[in-house]
C-alpha cells in the first residue's frame, strides 16, 4: 500500500548497514527531487506508532534537505530478521556501501543466527565474500577506519587480519611512511610476523654476526644477478628477441622452458628476499 506519510513520522533504521552518505551525491539527488518529484517510494514498515525505513534512506534524507512535507511511501509489514536481509540487499547494490559497513551487516546477521552459508544464499553472494568481510573486524579500529576512507588499501587490509593488533599498527606505520611500498612488501611482512609466531622468536635480533664467507657469498650472490639481467636484457630490444634472428631461431622453445624454470626460482628467491627484508624492518 502506497501513500503519503509526513516527514516527521518516518525515522531511519538503526540497523542501517550504510552509515556514510556522499553529501555531494546527496544533494544532487535533493535537487532532481525537488524538480522531477519522488520516481520510487521509500519502503516503510509501522513501528510504535512511526514508520521506519525498510529502504530509501537516501531519497528520505534529499527529502529533508528540500524541507519536504511528506514522502510518498509503501508501507509493508515485515519482522525485524527480513528488514535487516531487505537492508543488506539493497545496500550490496550501490558501488560505495564501504567494506567495513558490509562487514558489521554480515556480522549483525550472523549474531542474529543466520550461518554464513544461510546468508550468502539469501542475499545472493559467495560465502567467501563474507568471510573475507567479516574477518575485516579483526582489524584494529584505527586501520579498519583508514581503510573505510582509502587511505589503506583494502587488498593490504586483508593480509593482516590474522596478525596480533600491535603487529598490524606496526605494518600500517610503515607502510604510512613509505618504508613498505606496496602489496608485495605488505604480504612479506605479514608473512614475516606469522614466521616469528610460528617459530618462537627465531627471526628476533640475536642473529649471530655473519661470517666473512657468508658477505663474500651474498657479493657474489650480487653480482651473479646482476650479471644475469643485463645479459638477458641484451638479447631483447622493444619486447622483442632480437638474439633469435641472428642465432638460432629453433632453440627458442627450450630457451623458453629454461626461461620458465628460472622465473619460478626467482619468484621464490624474490619471496624469500622479501619477507628477509620485512623482518628487518619489523625489528
């Protein structure tokens, strides 16, 4: 049943996955109201003598800030289980619902007894998507209100969801300061903290001082890599093997298939390389 309610007796639901408005966006929704009328009634349902929204903040609030009167609305009656679902739906279609605002709705949800599987198949997502969300709360509040803003990308968030709250903030600082720069330094340092868990302090600072074969070692280590790019570099020109056409232009499967074997090792060896400069910086 559709009608028109005075504004003053429609209030918001507090349950409201959504706490941020764009205030620009707002307004402009405001002004297409005052000049085009309301296209879609908000969904209300009779509360204690008011009316709460099921859906339509939005078009409510343009509404207050044309001072409108009244709201065109479609009063519907439904229990408290299926307007927390009917909010998570309608929020889950707007690009700019913030990660965190989806991950206390699907945490609201499963406190109300929902299972995550129950959930991902009434609101149409994938489980994992709402484990991924939901461990976003493990964050520390800090990082989980940079990353709402941006200001932490959110892939990076992910990585540190499992580490201890003071190694998080210690991550997110350097990151801040540029020390890490970006996902691949981020994953090699959360992986640094997980190895210190894991092996009882193994990577803490009493390391014993290297020996000289071991700097001798690592120099050459240096040089060898360094030797290895410009040689591989030299044989390429624009993208191009530009060796092939004055060598031998049949080798170039297996020199491929060798190619292929040294990208893994060097993958792992980048890896490897990488959390070894994370713990150091974690110390």
């Amino acid at each position: 049943m559709k009608k028109r309610i005075p504004l003053s007796q429609v209030i918001p639901n507090p349950d409201q996955p959504r706490k941020h408005f764009d205030p620009v966006k707002l307004r402009e929704l405001a002004e297409s109201i005052r000049e085009r009328g309301l296209i879609q009634a908000i969904t209300v349902r009779p509360v204690d003598g008011k009316f709460m929204i099921v859906g339509g903040e939005r078009r409510w609030r343009a509404h207050q800030l044309i001072e409108a009167a009244d709201i065109l609305c479609e009063v519907v009656k439904i229990n408290d289980n299926e307007m927390a679902l009917q909010a998570i739906v309608e929020n889950l279609a707007r690009a700019d619902i913030k990660p965190l605002e989806e991950a206390r709705a699907f945490h609201a949800m499963i406190d109300r007894g929902w299972t995550v599987e129950q959930l991902a198949k009434d609101i149409g997502v994938q489980p994992t998507r709402i484990k991924a969300r939901t461990a976003l709360l493990n964050l520390d509040e800090t990082i989980q209100k940079l990353v709402d803003s941006g200001a932490f990308p959110l892939g990076h968030a992910n990585d540190l969801v499992d580490l201890p709250t003071a190694d998080q903030v210690n991550i997110v600082k350097l990151f801040s300061s540029g020390k890490l720069k970006d996902w691949s330094s981020i994953k090699a340092a959360a992986q640094a903290v997980r190895d210190r868990i894991e092996q009882g302090g193994m990577f803490d600072d009493d390391r014993p001082e290297p020996s000289k074969d071991d700097i001798a070692a690592m120099s050459r280590m240096e040089k060898t890599v360094e030797r290895i790019i410009a040689a591989i570099a030299g044989g390429f020109k624009d993208g191009e093997c530009i060796a092939l056409k004055s060598v031998d232009p049949t080798k170039a499967d297996k020199w491929a298939d060798t190619l292929a074997a040294a990208s893994r090792s060097i993958r792992s060896m980048e890896s490897q390389l990488r959390q070894a400069h994370a713990r150091s910086m974690l110390v």
